[in-house]
C-alpha cells in the first residue's frame, strides 16, 4: 500500500498489465484459502455451535459487499494502495491513515494467527515456541530480500486444495461423521452467529488483494469485478464443504475445544493416515501465509512512515537487500510479543477487529462515488459498512476493547502528527 504513489512504496512508475481474469481469480483464492480456513472453525464454533454455517454465510456477505465495494474504488483509482488510498481520496487524510493504521495493526495480528496455527498443527505442546521460531525464521528470509514467489503461491494453492478435499473425501462419508450434528442453528443464538460471522470473516480477508491489483490487471474496470465474486464463491463452497465436513465428524462441542480442528476430525473418522497429512498442508499453508503478511504489513509500514503517519526511521531501505529492513525488524518484534502472549482465538479475534474496520473505511468510500465514477448499487456499501460494524462489535469483548483501544491510539498519533506540523509550518 502507498499514501502517495506506487513509486513512493518503492515499485516501478508504472506495473505491467498482465494478468487477466483467471490469473486475478488465482490470486484471490492464493489469498484466501490458506490458512485461515485451519484455524478459525474452532471459535467459530465456541461462539455458535452448529450456526457456525450461519455465520460463514453471513461472513461471506458482508466479504461480497466489502470485495464489491474495493473493485469499484480498484477500478476508480488503479494504483497499488487499497483503502489507505481510496479513504484518503474519498473521506479525508484521516481516514485514509486509519484505515492504514487498522490494516498494519489488523494484519500484525494474523501474523501472529499464522503462527500459532504452524505451531498446533506441528507440535501442539509446544505451539507457543514453535510459533516464536517461525516468526524470526520468516522475518529473517524476508530481510534477506527472500519473497514467496507465484509459483511457489500456486504450489500452496494446490497442496491446501488437495489436503481440504481428502479430508472431505475421507471424513464425510465415514461413521464418525454424523448427520445429525448439523442440526443448524439450533444451539446458536443470533449474538453467537454474529460473532461466529467476525471470527470466519478472518479466513475470507484476503480477497482484497486482487482489488490491490489495478495496475497489474488487464482492463482493470472489467477484469476485477468479475474477479473478486467467481474467487469468493469458489471460496465459500470449499469452506462450506470443510465446516460440514469437521462439525459433523466432531460436533459442536468437539469442534470447539479442538487445537487442530481437521487433523482431529480425520483421527475421529478413523483414517489416522490423514492426520499428519493434514497437519503438513496447515503448517505449510500457515508458514506461506505468514510470509506473505509479513511482506506486506512491512511495506505499508513502510509507505505510512514514508508519509510521516508513522515514524520516519521506519522507511529505512537496507542498502544491500533493499528491502525496509527496520519496517521489517519492528513486525518481526510485535508479532512475536503477540504470539508469546495471547492464543490463536484472540489473535483471530484482535485481526478480524482491524480488518473490519479497514472495510468499514472502504464502503464508506465507495458510497461517495458517483454513477459516473461506477459507483456499486447504494444498498451494497450501506450493506457492507453495517455489517463491518455488526460483525466488528459481535467479536468477544476482549478483542472490541483491544481493538478499539488501538484505533483510538492511532488517531491520537494523527491528531499529535497534525498538531507537530501546523507549528513546524508556523
């Protein structure tokens, strides 16, 4: 993301147009089935019970309206920068920063998920250390200059697809999956489902990445729009076909108090060979996913310190690997503080928080377009920016005052940041 142009976040004055509409679909679903999808059918079910599939639709809604919303402001303003810029150009500086600022902190927090999961997957006794350990290892490899490359993206694509439909192939049709535990909604209460809803939007959060592409894409006013709803439907149905599958092997309870959520609903259905399959494709889902996040949360550190919305010595670029190294050493630091002190459920809980607040700034920037700017259908932001909120507070209350006390902390820095240079400008 950048707050002033693409050649201020230290890309090319101008990307290649390159990539059509299923190389743009590739890139969504390389951005949302991941890892997410491992560790967030576990809250969801503590929060809803079987409504969990209540809440992934209502997720997966409110992800449509958000993905709809970013395409129009893509298609507006096709540079690299996502709602950092379109809050900025539609709403005002301060929103763009705290859209920035709920971004850098919400992703900080799915670093820390991504973690955690490579650790109850690995070595569950000790998912703390091993999560420590791959948080300093990644961080060292994107010092290096070391990124995950589309090839390497495809590959973790393919592995988690195949792993996601072996269990379902295998767990399914097993004695160990009862039909009758999708009694859906029964033991859910409308709080429950929402919260369960904010705590699933966590594993559809990548989808904006293809909204991102607008100087990559080929006709970008075409390309992402269709893009961004055949990604998030393909999507849904896998997810769908694994939450099924894992509460009707484990029920809600079970389901619930699992770590390792699909590895144990493959060891209930007794196919104990699949186990560790599983628990393979989740870490390596998990770890590509934390390199990719802390590649990105470092480079809009990076274009935020660059415009001053955080402090200057984080826009230091290394002279040898080119990369923000500091931007990247801070990251590396927060998250490992995060890991070491909090769960997975509450890192999910603290990431959904922010990134549903940095949607919220993206539909309320898409209901100022205009019909001549390809402003969406008036129902889709005022959709969207309610259910951002909806799902946002629905969180367990230690995430919304967490959350929301971070929020505040960065609009104290912008309101501190305006105040240094109106008496510098004096």
């Amino acid at each position: 993301m950048s707050g002033t142009s693409p050649t201020a976040a230290g890309v090319p004055d101008e990307l290649r147009r390159r990539l059509g509409v299923p190389d743009a679909v590739l890139v969504g679903l390389g951005s949302m089935i991941g890892a997410g999808i491992f560790a967030a059918l576990a809250p969801a079910a503590a929060a809803a019970g079987s409504g969990l599939l209540l809440g992934l639709a209502l997720a997966a809604v409110v992800a449509y309206c958000n993905a709809t919303s970013s395409a129009r402001l893509a298609a507006r303003y096709p540079a690299s920068g996502g709602t950092y810029v379109y809050g900025r150009e539609r709403l005002g500086e301060f929103w763009g920063h705290l859209a920035g600022w709920a971004f850098v902190v919400g992703k900080t927090a799915s670093c820390a998920a991504m973690a955690l999961t490579v650790g109850a997957y690995v070595w569950p006794g000790q998912a703390h250390a091993v999560a420590v350990a791959a948080v300093v290892l990644l961080t060292g490899v994107n010092y290096l200059g070391v990124q995950k490359s589309a090839l390497l993206t495809r590959a973790i694509v393919a592995l988690v697809l195949a792993v996601l439909a072996a269990v379902v192939v295998t767990v399914l049709p097993s004695d160990a999956a009862d039909a009758g535990r999708l009694d859906i909604g029964a033991d859910a209460s409308a709080g429950g489902v929402l919260q369960a809803a904010g705590l699933l939007f966590f594993a559809f959060a990548g989808y904006a990445r293809i909204a991102t592409l607008g100087e990559e894409v080929r006709d970008p006013a075409r390309t992402i729009p269709r893009a961004i709803p055949l990604a998030l439907g393909i999507t849904l149905v896998v997810y769908a076909l694994v939450a099924v599958t894992v509460l009707a092997a484990l029920g809600p309870q079970r389901l619930a108090d699992a770590t390792a959520p699909l590895s144990q609903a493959a060891t209930a259905a007794g196919a104990d060979w699949l186990a560790p399959v599983v628990r393979a494709g989740a870490a390596t889902a998990a770890l590509g996913s934390l390199l990719a996040l802390v590649l990105g949360v470092s480079r809009t550190t990076l274009a935020m310190a660059r415009d001053r919305h955080l402090p200057t010595a984080l826009a230091a670029v290394h002279p040898r690997f080119k990369v923000p190294h500091r931007a990247e050493l801070a990251v590396g630091a927060a998250v490992v503080v995060l890991v070491a002190t909090v769960d997975v459920r509450g890192a999910i809980g603290f990431s959904s928080f922010g990134v549903l607040a940095y949607y919220a700034v993206a539909n309320a920037s898409a209901w100022t377009l205009t019909s001549a700017e390809g402003r969406p259908p008036r129902a889709v932001p005022v959709v969207g920016l309610l259910g951002c909120l909806a799902l946002a507070f629905a969180l367990p209350l230690s995430s919304v005052l967490s959350g929301a006390a971070v929020l505040a902390l960065g609009a104290g820095v912008f309101a501190v940041r305006r105040v240094v240079g109106e008496q510098r400008g004096a």
